[in-house]
C-alpha cells in the first residue's frame, strides 16, 4: 500500500507519517488493519526488522447486525437486531441509522460452447423496504420487516448523518435468506456444490432444525438427505417440489456434539420438447456442519469434605456425587 525509507535521529527513533489522502486512494471502502514493518540497517550491515498493526476506521463507530433467525418464511415478519459501538466498544444511544432491505434475484443464462458451456448470472437488486431507526439508552435497535417472496435479503445499516449520494463510511450489512411457495431464482454455479443454510448456527436436543435447500433445478426432483458423524446415522428420501424447501430435522441427543447434514439434489433425464433439446440428468451436492450442545453427556461432579473445616493431621472424608 505504502512505502519509503529514512534516517534515525540522535535518539535513535524515526517517526512515521501516514498520508490519509493516500490511504483513502490506495485502500478499498471500509475499515483496515495496516502491517507495518520495518528494517534497520546498522553501520556493521547488520539488519533489525519488525512489525506491527494498525487499525484505520472510517467512521466514528460501528454497527452490528444480527438475525433473530437466519431463515424466515415470504409473508411474515422477521428482525434483525443492530447495536452501534465506539472504537472501545462502548454502547452509543440516541444515534439515527438508515436500514435498506434489499431483494438479491438472479438471471441464469446458459452459454453454449464447442464441447460444452457454462452457467453465466446475471445479478439483479431490488430495495423493498427503507426504514429510518433510532439505538436506544443502551445503543440497541430492531429492524422488522416482512419479506414480500423468497430469495436473498441484504439488510444494509448506515449512519444517516453521513450518509453521501445514498453511502456511509460507517456501513454493515447481513444476509437473510427467505423460503417462499413462489419459484426463487438463486445463482446458479459452475459446479456441482450446494449451499445449505441453517436457522441456527448451535441446536440443543429436543429443538428442531430448519435447513434451507435452494434448489437450482426447474419442476420436480429428488433428493437424499443424510445425518453423518463417521457413518450414516439417519438417511430419508424427499420429493422437491419448489426451489425454497426448508427440511425440519429434530435434534436428538445422539447428534452431540456435533453432525454434518448431507443433501443431494438429483434431477432425471427428460426427453426433448418441440423445438427444444433434450434436458440432460444432473445433481447438486451440499454439506451443511450442525454443533449440538453435549448436554445429556455432561457431568456435574461435587465434592463435600468432612468436616468441613479440619485441624492439622486430621483425617478428612471426601463424598464424591456424580449427576
């Protein structure tokens, strides 16, 4: 990013000068961590080197997004909650953000090639929703909103006093992804892996897991869904219908400490239309990691002595419950 050379003083220090206009043209949007390092050279030709950090923040503090459930239904309503923090991570109340809930939808083209082809997308972006909030006495927001169709959301918090031409250095943003009875156009990859998303990141036996399959095949197929730690533990063949399936998995306590959901999408082979090739058979392979707290395996071990307070070389008893 940057560099330059100069000469110790007396002392034996050299100061360094960080030109902001030239970080600003050099660095991308956003905070950084700097790595500066450093190489003294002795009148013996010797060399000392060293290093260390430094952060640039482009703003005055932060903002932090977080989903009340990273898998919401089209129709009904879902949070996010936001927290604004200084550098020190200290709660600032009283501080206006503008909220943007944006719709992420994907047009998916084919392009033939001799031999061949591949899948080329094209991006689209829709704002649904704008909201204006305000962090309350302890720096905290919640941003509702009701997904209007399945798909991918970007929830996008600024500061709304620096906003400029509709962007804040002081910016966060998360995604949501929305099930939806409507067809969902999601990106369609060059290769043969699935994304799985999961409502939680941790599960406690006797909760349920809703994983999200976004399906990139048209009308209907199938799909092998499996529970593995080492070996299979559960399997189940399921009909998809719809490309925004959100399969149900009930935790037992046999998953801790944790599982990896399996899901492989398969779609038969189908003969040629009028005017039209045939579609050739394909899958999609996801592999989704689930941790599942080990409570039914923990031990509550504790330890009475007798008695309690004991004068030297006197025996002590020690009763020992395990639960």
């Amino acid at each position: 990013v940057m560099n330059g050379s100069g000469t110790t003083g007396a002392d034996g220090s050299l100061p360094l000068t960080l030109d902001g206009t030239e970080l600003d043209e050099n660095l991308p949007r956003g905070s950084h961590r700097l790595i500066i390092e450093a190489t003294a050279t002795g009148p013996d030709n010797q060399f000392i080197s060293g290093r260390d950090s430094v952060i640039v923040h482009k703003g005055e503090y932060y903002i932090g997004l977080s989903p009340q459930e990273n898998v919401a239904d089209a129709g009904q309503e879902t949070s996010v909650d936001l927290v604004a923090v200084d550098w020190d991570a200290q709660r600032l109340p009283d501080q206006v953000l503008d909220i943007q809930i944006i719709r992420y939808e994907w047009v998916n083209t084919f392009v033939e090639e001799s031999g061949g082809g591949y899948w080329s997308s094209k991006t689209i972006t829709e704002t649904v929703q704008r909201l204006s909030l305000n962090t309350d006495g302890q720096g905290e927001a919640v941003a509702r909103f009701t997904p209007p169709k399945g798909g991918s959301y970007q929830v996008v918090a600024q500061d709304a006093d620096t906003l400029v031409n509709g962007y804040s250095p002081i910016r966060s943003s998360i995604f949501i992804w929305v099930a939806g009875e409507d067809d969902v156009s999601w990106r369609r990859e060059n290769h043969d892996r699935l994304t799985l998303i999961s409502d939680k990141a941790e599960y406690a036996p006797g909760e349920t897991a809703s994983i999200l399959i976004p399906s990139p095949f048209e009308g209907d197929h199938t799909a092998l869904v499996t529970v593995e730690r080492g070996r299979i533990i559960e399997q189940e063949v399921i009909d998809i219908t719809g490309k925004s399936t959100v399969y149900s998995l009930p935790i037992t306590e046999q998953y801790a400490p944790n599982i990896y959901v399996s899901v492989v999408l398969v779609q038969g082979r189908e003969g040629p239309r009028v005017a039209d090739a045939p579609r050739l058979a394909d899958y999609k392979l996801g592999l989704l990691p689930i941790d599942v707290s080990p409570e039914a395996q923990l031990l509550k071990i504790t330890l009475t002595p007798r008695p309690e307070q004991a004068q030297p070389g006197q025996d002590v008893t020690y009763r020992l419950q395990v639960t």
